[in-house]
C-alpha cells in the first residue's frame, strides 16, 4: 500500500512540475520572487487574482499591461 501512495505522490509531484514548466515557457507569464510578488500586492497596480490551483501557483495579472506575476505557493508561504 505505501509503494502505492508514493508513486501517486510522485506521478502528481511530477505534472505539477510540467505544468510550471509549460508556464514559464508561455508569453507574458513571469515567475517572481517572494519580495517582488509582495510588493506587487502592495503597489497601486490594478491586479486581480490569477491563481493556477492544480499546479499549486499563486499569479496576480496586471490589467493593463497583460502581463502575469507568478509564484510557487510554497515559495510563498515559506518560513524565512
């Protein structure tokens, strides 16, 4: 029973990888650091919510511009 849960574990560790991979290739779709993800909340932009839930990705789009900040949820929420 265990070798089964750790390759679920595993094969579902691995499509969340290629879904951030596929992400980081698209157009406009930038991933950012805690700081600068942050700062972007903070900031008068007018941003909206642009999560990616199924690859565990937080994203915020800028209105304007078009342009998507990313960042891994854990990336997000680390203890520093």
């Amino acid at each position: 029973m265990q070798n089964i849960r750790t390759r679920i574990s595993t094969n579902l560790d691995e499509s969340i990888v290629a879904g951030r991979r596929e992400l980081r290739q698209q157009p406009r779709q930038r991933f950012v650091a805690r700081d600068e993800f942050c700062d972007l909340l903070l900031s008068f932009k007018k941003l909206t919510r642009s999560d990616e839930p199924d690859m565990s990705v937080r994203g915020l789009l800028d209105v304007q511009s078009g342009q998507r900040y990313l960042i891994e949820q854990e990336k997000l929420f680390a203890v520093s």
